[in-house]
C-alpha cells in the first residue's frame, strides 16, 4: 500500500479519531485510490450541425483499443461516397447499434436495427487497396452506436470478414446507452464505463478478458498533443494541421510531428497515415452533411474545409466520386428514408 494510505489508514484505526475526521480521512483515502487506480482514456468530443441535423461524435481511445460513441439525427451515411483505404488492416469494428439502423447492400444483405451488436472486418468497413468489398449504409433519427475497434486476435474466435450479429445486442447496447451525456472531463468515467462493456463482452465469448484489463490510467505521455486536438474537434480535423495543433497545445512545430508520429504509431490509429486519414474523413463529413435537409451543397463545401463549391467537386472527381450534388440526390432519395 502507499505510504500516504497507510497514513490514511492508521488514522481511521485511531481511538481518539473523531467521526468528522473518520468521514474526511476516508474521503482522502476514496479520492487517492480514484486518482491512482481509476480506469482512464484519452476521450475528445466534437459536434456540428447540417440545415436541422446533427452529429455528436466521441472518440476515446487507449493503446490496444479505440471506441467511437455516435449520436446524430437527420443524416445518412453510406459507404459508396466514401474513398476506400489504400492499406490494410488487422483490425476488427464490433458495432453496437442502441438505436437506428445499419443495411448492407452486397456481398451481405444483413440489416441490423438497435438494440443490436454485429462484427465487421475494418478492411470490409474502409475498403482495403483501393477497393470496396462490402457495401452498406447506417441511418435513424436517433442514430446512437457505440463502434469499437481492436485487433482481430483478442477476439475469442477466430473471424474472417463479417458481418456477424452477436447474440448479446440487448444487454451491451443497454450498457453503451449509459454512455450518451456523460462528459468528457473524466476519462475515469469512460474507462469505467467502455471497462464493463467489455467484461460482458468477454463473459458472452465473444472477447478476450485481456481486453478489458487492458483499460489503464490515461497516457500522459500524450497530454499536450490531446489538448492540442481538442480546440479543432467541432471541425472533425476537417481543416487542421500540424501548425494549428503546434499552436494550441504550445508544442515546437518539430515536436508536433515527433509525438504525432509516436501517438499514430502507439494508438494504431488509421491504416493510411495523418493526412490520408484526414482526407478520407473529410469526405465521411461531407457525404454526411450532404445527406441533410436543408443543407446546401456550398453549406458543406464551407463545413467541411472545400473554400467552394467548385474545389469540393474537384475533390469528388479526383477520388472517383460523383458530383456533390448527384451525392445529395442520392442520400435524400426514397432509400434514404427507409
């Protein structure tokens, strides 16, 4: 035990201890073992708005997984206007949908609506060298899911491509329902939270218990840089750049790269690198907004970093996509509405 809780401790066995001293003593021994033993991950939150639609996202993320925590209203998401990745992955998404719905298109024509839980490959959700394997497309007013992504050996059997629908839908997505308004000042909160999610997780089979205790006390190592992030989170990092994130988290433009390529590296995050992660986020975003009633094609061009409408239909023809505004025509057609 640490000397400041046998300290603690001791005075809470003193006979003379009064019970206003008994109540703080064990306070300070409560908070004390919060500070150094409560579960903790690095959690950043962005939210905007397209015309009357929203989107909430909440990112938190540790060393072996990452959990992304949606909650949007009036947009459509679907993969075919997406790029696919130029890498691939090892890494599996075990979605847990708590409202709205999720349809595949091919090779699977699996339609999972909340509560539910479902596996998929990330190479079958990204695309993997260039191209598309599976299709799909996730929508509802609300749409709340919780997506966590990890490496394919901690799950408990082995798993090639997916879909795969889990039989524990009700009881986790309850258990991701909690997640919706918690802050994010604390990350003891979330890791507490994402910690029971994956013991039940682990208790059905479905994953290794490894991945539930793999949930630490936060990084510190990468404070600075996190906090640096935070500022251009309502963007969705659609306009940042390394100068922007060496000015707000007070880090040299060199350490800037040195900690982001260490953080990549470290938190496995993305398959492609900084700025192709970042481009293909860009167009998630605006295919996003672009699903939205009563946002104009420029609305989006502007939201999502473009300059115009023009230099966003360049972006569109470059990656092989059709114009914005065949998009729009797309996402708000009857299917959309399903």
């Amino acid at each position: 035990m640490p000397v400041r809780l046998e300290r603690a401790a001791a005075l809470t066995r003193a006979p003379l201890a009064s019970p206003q001293i008994l109540r703080a003593t064990r306070r300070t021994i409560s908070a004390i073992r919060q500070a150094c033993f409560a579960p903790g991950v690095l959690v950043l939150r962005a939210r905007n708005r397209f015309g009357e639609a929203f989107i909430e996202s909440t990112l938190a993320i540790e060393r072996t997984f990452s959990a992304l925590y949606i909650h949007r209203s009036g947009l459509t998401f679907d993969v075919r206007f997406v790029p696919p990745s130029g890498g691939r992955s090892e890494r599996v998404h075990l979605f847990v949908m708590c409202q709205g719905e999720f349809s595949f298109r091919a090779p699977s024509t699996a339609r999972f609506v909340g509560p539910s839980a479902f596996i998929l490959s990330e190479d079958a959700f990204e695309g993997a060298e260039g191209r598309r394997t599976t299709t799909f497309r996730s929508h509802g007013s609300p749409f709340v899911l919780l997506d966590l992504l990890f490496h394919r050996d901690l799950l408990a059997r082995p798993f090639e491509t997916g879909p795969l629908r889990l039989d524990v839908g009700d009881r986790v997505a309850e258990r991701a329902s909690e997640l919706l308004g918690i802050g994010t000042e604390d990350s003891a909160v979330w890791g507490g939270k994402l910690r029971v999610i994956l013991e039940e997780l682990a208790s059905e089979g479905v994953v290794r218990p490894e991945l539930a205790r793999s949930i630490r006390e936060s990084d510190r190592r990468f404070a600075r840089l996190w906090s640096g992030l935070t500022p251009v989170a309502n963007r969705f990092f659609a306009l940042t750049t390394l100068d922007e994130i060496s000015e707000t988290s007070r880090l040299s433009l060199r350490q800037v790269g040195r900690e982001m390529s260490a953080f990549l590296q470290a938190f496995q995050f993305g398959v492609g690198g900084w700025r192709n992660e970042m481009r293909r986020l860009r167009f998630k975003i605006a295919q996003l907004g672009l699903s939205a009633e009563g946002a104009t094609v420029a609305d989006v061009a502007r939201a999502t970093g473009y300059g115009s409408t023009e230099a966003m239909a360049r972006a569109f023809r470059e990656a092989g996509l059709p114009s914005p505004s065949a998009v729009r025509a797309a996402l708000r057609g009857p299917e959309a509405a399903l």
